[in-house]
C-alpha cells in the first residue's frame, strides 16, 4: 500500500497533523552508475510522485490541502512565474479533492518549457490572471484576498509562492525516513551528500530538519536558483526549525535534532547563473548528461542547475565509498498527457508568450524588473 512514510515512521501523527494521501509512496530510489559509479550516485524520483502531476509539491501539498478542507476553504489563491511548477500542482491535485485555484504569474524568461506549462494550466483549470512582477503580485494577492475574503461563495485560502511553510515542510522530513529506509534496504550506508534545488526553501528545509533528525552524517547541498535576497542560509535554517518544533507539539520526540541543522547544510551559490529561469551551459549539460545516460528528463530552472552542482561535486570526489542522493523535484508524469489546449484558451494577457513578442506591460514600480527587461535581447527571454 502506498504511505507517507513520515506517517509509518510517527503513527501519533495521524491523531495530530491531518493530511490526505495523494502521493505513490515510496517514490523510487535509482541508482545511476551510466552517470557517477563511485561515488554511487542514486537519484530519488519524486518526478514520479503523483500520476497527473507529480514532483516536490505533492509531499507538501499532502499537508497543504489537508489544512485547507479542514478549514473548509473551496478555493486557492497562489502565485509563482509563469512556468511555475507550484500553480500547476496545486491546481491538478486539489481539483481533485473538488478545490478551485487562482493563479498570479508573475514574469520569468519564456522557453518552450514554460509555454507548455501555461498550456497544461488551462487544462488543470486554473483561473490565470499576468501580475508581471513582484509588487504586482503582492498588490493583486491583497486585492483578491480581500475581494473574496468576506465573501461566503468563494472562502479562499491563501497560500504563498511554493506553497512552503512549516506546515508543509514536514513533507520532505518524511521524504528523508524514506531514503533512509531505502538505502538500508539496499545495503547501502547514509548518503554523503543530498542535492537538491532551492527556490522558496521548503523542500530543502524539510531534507534538512530530517538529516538532522534521522541522526544521518550527511550534507545538505541546496542549490540556489533565485537572487539572494530571496533566499538565504537563515531562511532555510529558520524554516527547518520551525518545522521540528511544529513536529515537537504534534507528539514527535525531536531530541536534539534542531541543534544539528546548521551543520548539516551547505547552500550552492555558483549555479545560478544570470538569475531566476535563465539558462546556463553547466545546466543545460547536465540536463543532456542525464538524458542520455539515464533516460531522465529534467528541466533549466530548478532541477538541470541542482544537476550541475550534484555532477561536479561527483567528479570531484571519484571513488568515495558513500553514495549521493540527487532528489529529482520536477514532475515527469505529466509528460505522459496529450496537451490539447492551445494558446488561444489563454486569457489574453499572457497570448504574448506565445507570440515572441515583448509582454508591452510596464512594470508595477518603474524598474523594479530591469534585470529581467534588460536581457530583452539575449537567450531565451522573450520580454
Ligand atoms: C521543479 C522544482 N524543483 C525545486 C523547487 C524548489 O522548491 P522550494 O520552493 O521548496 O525550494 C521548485 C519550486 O517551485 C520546483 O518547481
């Protein structure tokens, strides 16, 4: 039977912390060897987490969605780029537990991969409204919240981008007692190292606060791809603790758990690249390494810089005994479904993704998105 392991691992959790069970638990832990043989590199496939849309968001949104029926919400609001991934998730898994979502997408570079996901939100049933950046986002999530908030036919629930919050951070704590137990079932020890991409912080903090723990002698890499003032090592750090001690009051005995948690991470700075969705060539070579050696498909915004940083920390320790974990955080099920919306279903302020052609939209605050416009001209970015 398919179980939240973090529910196995803490049976008191099912009288504490609702959730609903949406998830393949557990998700395959793979080794690589066509990619790193020693170290043993092994990729854990939370792509393939949930069949319509799978990834990191399911193990949180177990959580998330729980909270929101218990409140008795029938709609989200939530915001993310306009490739989000969160949007997405949000609304193909809670449209199955009869929820609405609102979406605000804000600007990021336009790639194929990013108009495909607009398309796949038409067919998710997503209500899309363009904010353009991010004081644009913070103005329409006051308006919408407020616009709906007294009104008793559309109780909305608002959640933040990446939907990361304590709360939802137990997800990946679970995700950690998992690949634990996979590991010894495999005659493997703890891993050295776990990589993971890091945007709003939630999945790492919840790898985190379960390396910690599960007492496992293993470093956190958590590969930065948003702007420093995003994230930082306090945020990851902060999230991770209030998330042990939110599993402290539900009855789980911690230990000493929070007082390991600053060790046990590293944040990879070098990955980047030009910012938030832009490409880069370590990225788009890891994406080919992988495709070609392994058949596994990742994308340039999260999880092909995560690669990166997963493929040179390997090379630069050929022959270490202990295995890596690289955690695969983007969905691959989805790629399974035939897309049958096209650009004309959009509403029309987000038609100029499609046209390669400048979104014309003036930012909220005047130059607020000058890094974004400024590469006009460059790569991929169509603004
Ligand atoms: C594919 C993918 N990987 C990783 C992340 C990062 O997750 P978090 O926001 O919890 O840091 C995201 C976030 O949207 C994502 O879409």
């Amino acid at each position: 039977m398919s179980t939240n392991f973090l529910y196995k691992s803490y049976p008191i959790l099912r009288e504490t912390v609702p959730h609903v069970e949406l998830g393949n638990w557990p998700t395959p832990l793979e080794p690589l060897p066509g990619i790193s043989a020693q170290p043993l590199l092994l990729v854990k496939r939370d792509d393939l987490s949930h069949p319509l849309y799978g990834g990191n968001k399911v193990r949180k949104l177990e959580l998330i969605l729980a909270d929101v029926k218990r409140k008795g919400f029938r709609e989200i609001i939530t915001a993310g780029g306009l490739g989000s991934h969160h949007i997405l998730a949000v609304a193909a898994l809670g449209r199955e537990l009869g929820l609405r979502t609102t979406g605000l997408f804000f600007c990021q570079p336009v790639n194929e991969h990013v108009l495909n996901n607009l398309l796949l939100e038409v067919e998710f049933g997503t209500e899309m409204h363009f904010v353009r950046d991010y004081p644009g986002m913070a103005l329409q999530y006051l308006r919408f919240y407020l616009a709906r908030r007294f009104n008793p036919r559309r109780k909305t629930y608002l959640l933040m981008p990446g939907g990361s919050n304590a709360l939802s951070t137990l997800g990946y704590i679970g995700a950690v007692l998992e690949i634990q137990q996979q590991l010894r079932e495999q005659g493997l020890p703890d891993p050295a190292a776990i990589f993971v991409a890091a945007g709003t912080g939630g999945t790492a903090a919840g790898l985190l606060a379960g390396i910690a723990l599960a007492g496992m002698d293993t470093t956190l890499h958590a590969v930065r791809v948003v702007h420093p003032s995003l994230l930082g090592r306090r945020k990851i750090v902060g999230l991770a603790r209030k998330s042990l001690k939110l599993l402290a009051r539900k009855g789980v005995d911690i230990g000493d758990a929070a007082s390991r948690l600053d060790e046990r991470l590293l944040l990879e700075e070098g990955y980047l690249g030009e910012g938030y969705g832009f490409g880069t060539a370590a990225a788009q070579e890891a994406i080919s390494r992988f495709r070609e050696k392994a058949g596994i498909i990742l994308e340039g915004c999260y999880t092909g810089k995560a690669a990166a940083a997963c493929l040179d920390y390997c090379a630069a320790r050929k022959g270490d005994a202990r295995p890596v974990v690289f955690v695969h955080t983007a969905s691959s099920t989805h790629r399974e479904r035939e897309v049958t919306a096209t650009e004309r279903d959009l509403p029309p302020d987000f038609r100029w993704c499609f046209a390669g052609s400048p979104c014309r939209r003036s930012c909220t605050l005047k130059g607020w998105n000058r890094s974004f416009c400024e590469m006009a001209s460059r790569d991929n970015w169509r603004c």
